[in-house]
C-alpha cells in the first residue's frame, strides 16, 4: 500500500535530521544516541528519542514518524500546563494515543509562574520540563534527544518576531534543526502538511484553544500578519522568511567558529582577555567573544547593550569607566586586558539611606588610553 505523501514528508523530515544528528556515526558501536544510518539496508536506532508532544497536529505527526523511523526507542513526554480546565485529562488522552501508537509515554503535570508574560512563564516550565525528562532518560554521555514539533510556519513567525524587535543575525537565524537536546526536524515542513499527515493516518489530534486567543502576539502574527503579507506578496513569504534563517544561520555558524577559535587565543589561564589583540577584529566577532567570554565569567542576563558597552574598551578606548554588568559585576580594562570584577557597592536610594562599600581587592591600576 502506497503511503500517502504527507506522511512519507514527515518520515522523510524526521529521517534526515536524525542522520544530521552531531554524533551520528555508521554504526550504533559506543554510541547510544547516533542517529539512524543505514547499514546494509537497514537503520541503527538510538537507545532512546523523546517526542514533546502536546496532542497538536505538529507533535502527533512528528511522534508518528518518529516511531515508525525508530520503532521501540521513541518516549512521549506530555506537559500538562494546567492552565485550562480538563487538561490534565487531555494530557492523559495524549499521552494513550502515544502508546497507541507504539511509544511509551508520561504526563508531567507543571507549575506555571508569571515571569515573563503567561506564554514566556508557560514556554520555561515546559522546557524545564522536557531538560529534565531529557536527563533521566539520558546516559553518561548525555541527555537523550528531544523531538520538538516546531514547523516551516513557526520559523516564519520567529523570523518576523526578531525583525519586529530588532534582533540580530543570531535570533533571525531562527531555530536550529539541532540544539542539544533540542531536535527540531519539521522546520523544512509546512503546517498544512503535518494536518494532513495526521488526516491521511486517522489520527485525531486536539486544537489548543490558546493557539487561536488573539492577546497572543505569536497568534495574532500567524492569523493575522501572515496572510496579509502572502496576500500583498502574492504567496510565498513562509517559505522565504524560513530560506532567510536557514542562510543567516549559515553565516552565524561561521562567524561563531571564528569567535570561538579567537577566545581560545585571547583568554588567558586567569580569566582576563586581551582587548588590545582583539579590537583588530571586525566587530560581529568581537561581540561574539565578548558575549561568551562575559557569560563564562558568570554575567548573567547579558543584553546587546552590555555587550556593546563593554566592546567600547576594546574597539573605542579612551580611558572611559568600567561598565556596569548584571549582578553587581563590571568590566575593567588595564595594561591591555579585560577582567570581570565585583563592582563596589556605591551609595544610592532614598536621602539619608546609609550603604556601606563592599570590601574587595583593589581593582588593577587603569590603563593610559
């Protein structure tokens, strides 16, 4: 019998991400989570692949393909938000149709906060979740993969949210296909396709009301948003937005490698950097070193404009302060080299407030611009 197209589309999707998996060998030898290759004719499994699977078309047609690409290593993990009424029971239906379908499966039911906005709160529990879930079914050499259902059309959105916020080349790269744990093997495929996929197969999948709420702005921008601009564009425009990721994430990758290969040559044993050899860098190489060398030196919640502040020591030095980082941290430059230090407590607060400066080594003596 002759699979319908839609299916053999997904297969072909999950299939070749797999094979584009960072540790797929030719053969499953000391390697739990190589990706499927074919040998001699057939596949070699990993040990174990996670689905996410919410009950949605996109995540039930991915499950789908993906146990019967490697039957017998495919895990469903559920996330059950609680935010609706009768969701807990939904998440148990998902969950059946998962072992249905010859996956084993779990719940995991999560507290939402409200950090960030209902859809932000709700995005980190459910990746809270899934890591964890990617942990215990892991092994000594990591994680397992986790499958995520995100498809052409979400790329698309993600794009045009970066352009509306003024991202960089880094976000307007979109989503990766792989970002340890995360597998992202739908994003070549369109959200009709993973419909019908799921019509072709018989499988009932749930529509998520949130997904058609409209104080949603990710909603709003792929009801309303998007068609107007295939309308006006005369079509095409998912599939171009996605075209354009795909090629800023080639370029991000290179530039990254360069970046990394220069911090390795700039980052002494000591933790400081040398601002002096890096300034003759271009500057999307600069920031890059920057960025992960203040990230390992425990900045967190870095934004482009600490990172450009701080690519002012380099790139503009005139003798200028140290600038002010997240968590009471700050960038120092002397005799040619940047060093990440606690910055002293200054006073500050309502009049009359008393605040005594914070005892610390002094700083190293400022370099003459």
């Amino acid at each position: 019998m002759r699979v319908p197209e839609p299916v053999a589309a997904v297969r072909r999707a999950v299939r070749e991400a797999l094979a584009a998996h960072p540790g797929a060998r030719t053969d499953a030898t000391n390697a739990p989570f190589a990706a499927p290759t074919r040998t001699n004719g057939a596949f070699v499994s990993p040990r174990r692949l996670l689905v996410a699977c919410s009950g949605g078309a996109d995540s039930v047609a991915l499950a789908a393909a993906a146990v019967h690409v490697v039957p017998g290593r495919v895990h469903g993990v559920v996330v059950d938000h609680g935010l609706q009424d009768g969701s807990g029971a939904q998440a148990a239906r998902t969950a059946a149709l998962l072992r249905e379908l010859g996956a084993s499966a779990e719940v995991v039911p999560v507290d939402v906060g409200t950090a960030g906005g209902p859809e932000a709160a709700a995005r980190s529990a459910r990746y809270a979740a899934l890591r964890a879930a990617s942990r215990a079914h892991g092994s000594t050499h990591g994680g397992a993969p986790v499958l995520l259902g995100h498809t052409l059309d979400d790329q698309a959105e993600t794009v045009l949210l970066g352009l509306a916020r003024g991202s960089g080349a880094r976000s307007l790269a979109g989503m990766a296909v792989w970002d340890p744990p995360w597998c992202r093997p739908l994003l070549g495929v369109r959200r009709t396709t993973t419909r019908a996929a799921c019509g072709a197969a018989g499988l009932e999948v749930w529509d998520d009301p949130h997904n058609d709420d409209p104080r949603y702005t990710r909603v709003r921008l792929r009801h309303e948003v998007l068609p107007r601009l295939e309308e006006i564009l005369a079509g095409g425009v998912a599939p171009a937005l996605a075209r354009t990721a795909a090629q800023l994430a080639d370029d991000d990758a290179a530039l990254a490698t360069w970046a990394d290969a220069r911090r390795g040559a700039l980052v002494d044993a000591d933790g400081s950097l040398d601002a002096a050899s890096l300034r003759a860098d271009p500057s999307a190489v600069r920031r890059r070193v920057l960025r992960v060398w203040l990230a390992d030196a425990g900045v967190a919640e870095l934004t482009d404009a600490h990172v450009r502040a701080v690519d002012g020591l380099v790139a503009a030095w005139r003798g200028q302060g140290a600038p002010p980082l997240p968590g009471g941290l700050e960038v120092v430059r002397a005799h040619g080299r940047l060093r990440v230090l606690a910055a002293p407590v200054r006073a500050r607060g309502a009049a009359g407030s008393v605040h005594r400066e914070a005892p610390a080594p002094p700083p190293p003596t400022p370099e003459t611009p």
